[in-house]
C-alpha cells in the first residue's frame, strides 16, 4: 500500500494524486482518494476529541481525590465523569472504527508509478532494447498448435476432457521439454547469478496474498478452497515475497535473492474469448520467478540487473525478444516500475509477453510489514521488493516451438537443453 501519511497533509496528499493520476482518468479512484483524505481528517478530529476527553476525564479524577481527602461530597462530580467516560470510549470508537476503514480501503489503491515510467495507456509503453533477429514470414511456418499437434507434444483435447478449457496436457517429448525448461531455468539462476532456490507450497493463505496486492481487488480472478479460504497461487511471487513477513531483516544481509517454480493457477486467462487457441492464454501454466529484497536505494539498479538476468534465459534459449518500458496506465496494481519482455513468435505473428519484471518500492513491504534494520539501534525502515519472470513458460513454449521449427516440419532443440532432453532435434510424430 501506499504510505499513509500522504492523507495527513493537503500538499502530500495533491501530489500523490497527480502521480496517480498518469496510470489514466478513473473517476472510480479519484473519489476513493478523496475519501481517504476525508477519512483521514476525521480520524485526526476523532482522535483528539478522545484526547481531549481523555484529559479532561483525568483532571476531574484528580479533583474527585482531593475533594474525597477534604471530606467533600463528590456524587455531582463522579456523576460528571461517568458521562466523561462515556464519550470518552465513544470516541475511541470511533476512531477505532475510522482507523478500520482507512486501512481496508488504503488497499484498493494502487501504487504511485516510478517518475520514468511514461503516463497514459498500453499505446505509451516504450520499447528500450532488443536482441536477435526476429525470423520472417516462411510458407513452412506454423503456429504452435499445428507444430505441437503434430510432433505429439500437446494434447488438447484430453487436457480439455480432464479440466477444460485453459488447462493444457503436455505428452512425451512436451513434457520432457517443459521439465527440462523449469530445471534449466532453476539451474541458471541458481548456479550462475547466485539465487536461493526455494519451493514453497502452491496454496497460500488470504493474508498471504493480501500481502503482494492480489487480494482484496483480484479476488475473482483466483481460484479458491472454499472450505479452508486458501488460494491457489497466481504466481511464485506470492508465497516467496511473503517469506519475511512481519520481520526485521538485517540491512548487511540486503539484497536477498530467490529463484522459486510453481504452477500458476489463474481465472482470468482467456476471457472473452482473446487468444484462446493452443497455449496463448491458460488457466494453469508453469514459470520460474525471481524475487528480491533490497535496500530502497538500491533497488533501482537492483530492477535493471533483475531484468538483465531474465533476458539472459531467452537469449540462452535463442529466442529474440525486446525489452518494454510500460506505461503507468498499463502496470500492474502493485508495480512502481515495470519491463516486459516480449518474445516473437513466427508462427502466430506475434510478440508475447514471456516476462514480467517489476520494482514495487515499498508498497508491498508496507502491506507485510517486512522492514530492514541498518545497524544495531537504527530505527527500522521498509525494505524495497522486486520480481519477475524467468520465465513464464506457456509463451516461452510457443516462442521456443514457432523459433526452432525446421522447414522439414521438425524442431531444433536449444542447445542449453540437450543435456535435459537427450536429444538435440524433435522430428514429426516423436512420442
């Protein structure tokens, strides 16, 4: 969430607006705002006529005492402070009451984009580098259903008649190739850029993902346990940026750096009927992610590196891509500063988004009250969390598929994954 203190003073408060404001017009939001700013006065107002009652309660107290020392008939007074502390507790209910709702809606605001991510909608988003040669147009090229289909690496229909639709079923040679993506993935970020590997569990808590900013806006875009109100996870970032929660790490042990896999499990893949053939848009689909903890001047430099490392697994895997400076309309909920990366894929004709790298400042460590102590008696801060994508492998699949495809209708496994698959090309009909 954003700090709370921006609702405290009318400057803090207009400049919070304005930058918000550049994710694009939403009445919706503004008058949210101007609630919380009003919320905010009438909690301050609450509070100190509680204080004040609180004050006087004490002085008539005191006076009760002295005039009980002196022999004095002290019913009037003691009648006096029982509606003093009547009102008293009243306020502080108020209060209370205002505190509660301050802070359920503070959570359906989003975060304030970073100054250098452009304002408006998805038409502003930038691109800022790219690497490879997207391959051209071929009568040979196909897209990823038709390739898979034949080389027996999908089926979609078993995978619908299990789960439907949105839940693929990879076979033989598919599955061996997304098993050896996850551990390749797993590996290069362990091994060679210096990550913790965790696994955490793939259901989480609503506190959990109240945590990271799905909940309580994205409620309906997840799938839920009714019975033991647990969530199955959208993403690794979840349960991994919650490892911390509520703690005070030590600011010589910054950054913290985890590699984590998980199946994602999301409702929103595929509505209204966008990009729903093969694997384009799915319900459940499997993705590495990368988190960082960070100091918070760090954690700029720690968003570039973050990125850098996933664009080494695509160009590992000998995908060319490009790197997306996003738009504030077009960020997510909770990010602060975000790079897409887009992977093109021949066979559909189009650049997918494959990745996902973002900063959130300390919007999400305000939410999980995770802080960082510098040194001993420093007073703690607010840590700077970062994650992405490396990779979301539902895409990174159709891209791997549509690149390598042979004109002979077979496809050239990247080298980095040989040693995981044991072959080096997938001919038609492989099982």
């Amino acid at each position: 969430m954003i700090d709370p203190r921006v609702f405290r003073d009318a400057d803090a408060y207009g400049a919070a607006c304005q930058r918000l404001a550049r994710r694009g017009p939403d009445p919706e939001l503004a008058a949210l705002l101007a609630r919380l700013f009003e919320d905010a006065e009438r909690r301050r107002r609450a509070i100190a006529e509680g204080d004040a009652l609180k004050a006087e309660l004490n002085a008539k107290s005191r006076q009760v005492g002295e005039q009980k020392k002196k022999g004095e008939d002290t019913s009037a007074l003691l009648a006096e402070l029982g509606g003093l502390s009547q009102r008293a507790e009243a306020a502080q209910a108020a209060a209370g009451a205002l505190d509660a709702a301050f802070a359920a809606a503070l959570l359906e605001v989003p975060n304030i984009p970073a100054d250098d991510a452009p304002a408006g909608d998805a038409s502003h988003n930038e691109i800022v580098r790219a690497w490879g040669t997207p391959a051209p147009a071929e009568p040979w090229r196909r897209p990823h259903w038709d390739v898979a289909k034949a080389l027996g690496l999908l089926d979609f229909e078993r995978g619908t008649k299990l789960s439907g639709a949105g839940f693929p079923l990879y076979t033989g040679l598919g599955a061996r190739l997304e098993r050896a993506l996850i551990t390749y993935l797993l590996q290069l970020q362990a091994l060679e850029h210096g990550y913790i590997e965790v696994s955490p569990p793939f259901l989480v808590t609503r506190e959990t993902m109240t945590g990271t900013g799905q909940l309580p806006k994205f409620e309906a875009d997840l799938y839920r346990i009714d019975s033991d109100d647990l969530f199955l996870v959208p993403t690794a970032e979840v349960p991994v940026t919650n490892l911390y929660r509520g703690e005070i790490l030590s600011g010589a042990e910054l950054p913290r750096r985890y590699v984590a896999y998980t199946p994602c499990f999301r409702r929103e893949a595929g509505a209204h009927g966008a990009d729903t053939r093969g694997i384009l848009r799915v319900h459940q689909f499997d993705k590495v992610e990368l988190v960082w903890f960070t100091l918070p001047e760090a954690s700029l430099a720690a968003h570039e590196e973050l990125t850098r490392h996933a664009e080494t697994a695509l160009q590992r895997l000998e995908i060319p891509y490009r790197v997306v400076r996003i738009a504030a309309g077009d960020m997510g909920f909770a990010n602060h500063r975000q790079y897409d990366l887009e992977a093109w894929a021949p066979g559909v004709g189009k650049w997918l988004e494959v990745s996902s790298c973002s900063t959130y400042a300390d919007f999400q460590a305000r939410r999980m009250d995770i802080r960082l102590r510098r040194h001993q008696g420093a007073k703690p801060e607010f840590v700077h969390t970062l994650n992405g994508s490396a990779l979301g492998l539902a895409r990174t699949l159709i891209a791997l598929l549509e690149t390598h495809l042979e004109p002979d209708g077979s496809m050239r496994v990247p080298r980095v994954l040989v040693p995981y698959m044991g072959v080096e090309r997938i001919g038609p009909g492989a099982a």
